[in-house]
C-alpha cells in the first residue's frame, strides 16, 4: 500500500463515518495539515450532551481506525528483517568451480565465469527454471578473474591468471560478454598484468582497477576501462601497492580500498579514489590488518567490513571483528562480531537491509570448512546465526536474486574432488533445517 492507496482510504473512511460532523475537513485537518474545522454556531453548541458525547466517540473511532490504517501502510511499505532463513540444494553447474565469478545480468540470470583450473567455460543460471545451462566460452582460462557489469548489459572480465599458480604474472588481457548473443569477445588490455585486483563500475560508467600483483610483485598502480572506447588508460597511483584487498563504491562516488596485502605484509591502511580529480588519498587506518575479507555498502551510505585473514601465511589469527567505515566522519569504528572468524566468505546485501555471510575458512580449528552463515543487521550492529548450508564451501560465489534469494555456487571443500559443482539456494522465509556434519555434529547454531 503506497501513500496514495493509504490518501484514498482514509478519504472514503472519514467520508462513509455517519456521526462525526463535516468529514471533509477533518480529512483535511489529518492528511494535508491545513487548518481546523471552523468553529461551530452558537445554534450548535445547544444540541444534546448524549449527541455530543456520540460524536466525539465517533471522532474518536475513526481516528483510531486511520491511524491504524497508516501503521499498515508504513509496516507494508518497510521491509522487516526476516529469520535465519534455509538453504535448499538445487542442483549442480555444468561444470565443478571455485574462485570463478558472478555476476547478475539485467534479465536477472546469473553468469558463472571462470575458476581454478583455470578454466574458460562460462554458464547461466536462471531463476525462472532453476537451471544452469552452458554459454560461450571466454578467449582463455582465468581463476581469481574480475567481472563487472556494464551499463549497456555487457559483462567486462579481466585479469585473473591464466596459470593458476602462486607466483604467477597475472593476465593484461580483457574480454566481453554479450548476453544477447551468448559470447565473448576480446577488448583493449591493461597496461600490465593483473590478478587479485579490484574492478569497480563508477558512476559514469567507467570501471576503475586497482592493484593486484604480478610474480609477487604488489603493483601501486591504477586504470579506467572506458566502455565507450573499449580502451585502458592509466589513471593516478594508489600510494601503496596492494593485492587482495577489497574495494566499494561509495554513494558520494569515491571508492574506497582497504586491506590486502603490502610490500610489507598484511595491511590496515585505506585509500580513496575520486573519479573528480583521478587522484588517490589517504582514508585512514582500519587498526587491524585484513586480507580476503568482505566490504559491502550498507544502504545509509556506511560500509561493512567483515572477516578476512590478520596474520602472515601460517599463523593461527582469523579475526571475528567487523568494522564500519563511515564516508562522512572518514573514520573505521568496531561493530558487532561475528560468531565464526572467517576469510574467503561471501557477504550479500538483502532487500531488508541486512548483510548475510555464507561459508568461508573458519578458525575453529585453523583455515576448516564448516556450513556456517549469519546475517548482520545495521540497525542493532549485531551478527545473528543463521540456517546452515547444505554443503561447507569457500571461494564460492553468492548472488542476490530478483526475488530476494540468494544463489551460492560452486567453491572448495576439504574432501576430494575438492571443488564443487553444487549450488544451493537461501530462502529468507524458509525454516532453517539443521545439516549434520561429516561426524554428525548438529551444525545449526554457533558453538556445535
């Protein structure tokens, strides 16, 4: 019920109510703000005190009964946060993946690119028929890609590494993909190679990659892919080099990165880009070093920082603390923890508003898989558990649907083959069922 549907119920509420006098003013008075009802004659003010009494509880009747009638408008039109939801298996990809990407495409299908292998194939996914059909292929094979989608409905991919090997220089190379036509095409390259970079579409369209390594080199360097001329071109210089960091397109158009991985190790610092001056600047320190972690907008404009790994390779410290960065203080400031440590997770905005966290390597014990998610809600700052996946997965993929599920693909899992080709779906309304592990130990809330 919008404001309009609320306007015309109560106008044919207050116009149908017998016993309060001059309905129309009172609509007036109640639902544009104007002024009071005229005062009565003196011929009226004689009438009865039980007719006079009956009026004024008719009056207050009926204002009962629009205010009520406002409530369920407001109620109908604010999404509530939901429960912990359920994870269903839906069936499996074409092809067992981890490290791929996804986008959603303006039709609402999903497109699957890529994975360790690494691998060229690409395919759909669509809600309508719960399926995932094969597509075109991509030029080469790409794990760890990048994939954005364009304004005009094309999805961009790029970068990655076509060996799928630590150490490895990275791909310059980019590449289309047509939805219309199901294919891939190649598109100008980067002026070096890239994997574990970040790509952000910008406000005007452009897309802005940042950092990302090449033979373990940490590269302090940044381009614009413009869309319009299918071409990269340098743009200023983050001021230190970064790889696997994370990074968010923020409502006031900057861009903010954070974490990953330095010259000197893990990382706390933040940077911001602004597409106006094309020009990097310091946004402060987070306090706490993070790589493999999630930044996810929040819809007042502050970003979610969650998870990751805080230690060198090795060492046993996989933060449960999330952050939020605040655009217009500029500063990071400690939010509710989660309730498993976690890198290498997904994190998905939902249409209520909150943020929910699916899978990852856990730190109980070190670097485990376990079928673990929550969900954060911005309005208590707190985490909460949520259903349990059907499989424990990490280096997967989660993609809002239209219809407020979310679709998780693919990703690595301890047994072998260790990716997988599984998907699952997570229904808001759904009622959590407990998924015993691998032991038998019931898995649907923390601390199992």
């Amino acid at each position: 019920m919008n404001e309009r549907d609320v306007e015309l119920q109560l106008q044919r509420l207050l116009s149908s109510a017998p016993i309060v006098p001059a309905p129309e003013r009172l609509w007036t008075a109640i639902v544009r703000d104007r002024a009071l009802p005229a005062p009565m004659p003196a011929s009226a003010r004689r009438r009865s005190t039980g007719r006079t009494v009956t009026a004024f509880i008719g009056l207050a009747a009926t204002l009962v009964l629009a205010v009520t009638l406002v409530a369920i408008a407001f109620h109908r039109s604010t999404p509530a946060a939901s429960g912990p939801g359920s994870f269903t298996q839906i069936g499996s990809m074409t092809v067992a993946r981890s490290n791929q990407v996804a986008v959603s495409l303006a039709d609402g299908r999903v497109l699957l690119v890529g994975g360790a292998g690494p691998l060229a194939s690409a395919e759909l996914y669509d809600p309508a028929t719960g399926t995932f059909t094969a597509t075109g292929s991509m030029t080469r094979g790409r794990v760890d890609p990048r994939a954005t989608l364009l304004a005009d409905g094309r999805v961009l991919v790029m970068g990655g590494s076509s060996f799928g090997v630590d150490g490895s220089p990275g791909d310059a190379s980019a590449e289309l993909y047509d939805p219309r036509t199901g294919t891939f095409s190649a598109t100008g390259s980067m002026a070096v190679p890239r994997q574990h970079e970040t790509a952000t579409r910008l406000s005007d369209g452009r897309v802005l990659v940042v950092g990302g390594d090449s033979a373990n080199q940490m590269l302090a360097s940044a381009e614009l892919y413009d869309p319009a001329t299918g071409t990269f071109s340098s743009t200023g210089s983050p001021a230190l080099g970064r790889t696997m960091s994370s990074a968010v397109l923020l409502q006031n158009g900057r861009v903010l990165i954070e974490g990953g991985y330095g010259q000197d190790g893990i990382t706390d610092t933040a940077e911001l880009y602004d597409p106006a001056t094309g020009s990097f600047r310091s946004a402060g320190s987070m306090g706490i070093g993070r790589i493999w972690d999630t930044a996810t907008l929040l819809p007042d404009g502050r970003v979610l920082i969650v998870g990751g790994d805080a230690a060198e390779p090795g060492d046993a410290t996989i933060p449960t603390s999330a952050q939020l960065y605040d655009p217009v203080s500029g500063k990071f400031t400690a939010t509710g923890s989660l309730n498993y440590g976690r890198h290498d997770h997904t994190a998905t905005l939902l249409r209520d508003g909150r943020v929910l966290i699916v899978g990852g390597f856990q730190s109980d014990p070190l670097d485990s898989y376990r079928p673990v998610s929550e969900t954060y809600d911005p309005a208590t700052g707190k985490f909460s558990p949520a259903a349990p996946l059907v499989f424990p997965t990490a280096n997967h993929t989660a993609t809002l649907l239209p219809d407020g599920r979310v679709l998780i693909a693919g990703g690595r899992q301890a047994t072998q083959p260790n990716r997988l080709a599984v998907a699952e779906l997570w229904d808001p309304n759904g009622t959590p069922v407990a998924t015993p592990s691998e032991s038998g130990t019931d898995l649907a809330t923390p601390g199992s």
